[in-house]
C-alpha cells in the first residue's frame, strides 16, 4: 500500500512541474483519484495519505464504498464522473457532490427537481461529446447553448464547466483544446479532462480537474 502513496506523491510533483511550465499556479489543477472497482484496502491507504478528492462511474458502486466513508471524511468530495441514468438521480444526488456528467436535458430536470426535494444542491459540469461518438455519452457540441440554457435558465443549475473524454484514436490535444474554447465562450471556468495517459497535454490546455485511476491505484484487478 505504500506504493499508492509514491504514485501519489510522484503525481502531485508531475502535476505541478507541467502546471508552471505552463504559466499556470499548481493549486489551480485538482486531481480526481479515480477509485472504480478498486479494492477497499487502496481506497483506504489513498485516504491514509490525505487525498480526499475521488471519483466514481457507479451510483450503485460508489454507494456500497462511500456511504460510511463519507461519515468518517467529512471533508471528502465525491464527483460521478460517469453515465447518469435517470432512475439513479436520487440515489446520485444523496451521495456524490458534483456531477460531471450532464448530458442531456431530460436529466438536468429530474437533477433539479431532486437537488430541491433532498436540499442538496449539487455544482454539475456537462459532458461533451467531443469525438460525436454514437457508444459515447455527452452532449454534441452543436448541442451545447441550448443544454446549458436549459440547466441554467430553466432549471437554476450551478454549471463549474465542461467535461470530456477524447477518442482513444484521435489527439487527445486537439479533444482539450476544442474543449477549452467551448469553456471559454460560455464563461465556464472548470475543465474536467485528461486521464492517466494524456493529463500533461490536458493540464496544458487548461484542465482544472485531471481524473487518474491507474496511475495511482495500479491495475483494476479482474
């Protein structure tokens, strides 16, 4: 277990060496450790060390990993940073903090009416399907001004920003940059993007948040 603790260490340095090489303060790029399907024993030693950022692609399994957790972390911050379903908004709303997975308008309803029902309200980033992917979640692109009208507009929603995973065979770089701009036109100030592989070319482009799973909690196991 004291391996998580190097990967994570290492990672912070890394994080701030490509952040000033970039101009940019250290502090201003957050890790999300990206805890799914990993076992309790390095959820754990990833907590021994401080980190208290997570995320999580499950409601169902964050649930089972988190709900006594959060009790004994109150400074614990939880972000969905996968696929929401509709009929897992409650679940999702009671548990996580910030949803980075917005996608549609049909869930920035139900999301606020739940927020508002649990008094629970919740910062959100939209996806953005920056590939045009059909397995892929995430608003289209075109589709973006309207989605963020709506959930800002129509149903009062707190959105940081926007969040995206790239084609695995395309530049993740050119996905970041597309992203940054699209930020930047809507005045949204948090980027969420870059993974294990490519977090250096998204800390150049302007992510605020980097989401690492492998890189600090080693393989999932089978």
């Amino acid at each position: 277990m004291s391996q998580i603790s190097d990967n994570l260490a290492t990672l912070n340095e890394k994080i701030c060496k490509t952040a000033s090489e970039w101009g940019r303060e250290p502090e201003s790029v957050r890790l999300v450790a990206v805890s799914k399907k990993q076992p309790d024993q390095r959820i754990d030693a990833a907590l021994d060390t401080g980190h208290r950022l997570f995320g999580e692609n499950r409601v169902q399994e964050a649930q089972k990993r988190w709900t006594e957790r959060k009790k004994n972390y109150p400074d614990l911050t939880l972000h969905l940073i996968g696929p929401l379903q509709t009929n897992k908004v409650k679940d999702a709303v009671a548990l996580f903090d910030v949803i980075e997975t917005l996608d549609r308008p049909k869930l920035a309803r139900k999301l606020a009416r739940e927020m508002e029902t649990q008094n629970r309200h919740l910062s959100c980033l939209i996806q953005v399907n920056t590939g045009k992917e059909d397995q892929k979640s995430g608003v289209m692109p075109e589709d973006l001004p309207e989605l963020l009208k709506i959930a800002r507009q129509e149903c009062g929603l707190n959105i940081l920003g926007l969040m995206c995973i790239p084609p695995i065979d395309e530049p993740a770089g050119l996905h970041f940059a597309f992203l940054k701009q699209r930020a930047d036109e809507h005045g949204l100030s948090e980027l969420s993007m870059g993974m294990s592989g490519d977090y250096d070319k998204a800390i150049a482009a302007g992510a605020t948040y980097i989401r690492v799973g492998t890189g600090i909690f080693g393989k999932r196991p089978e």
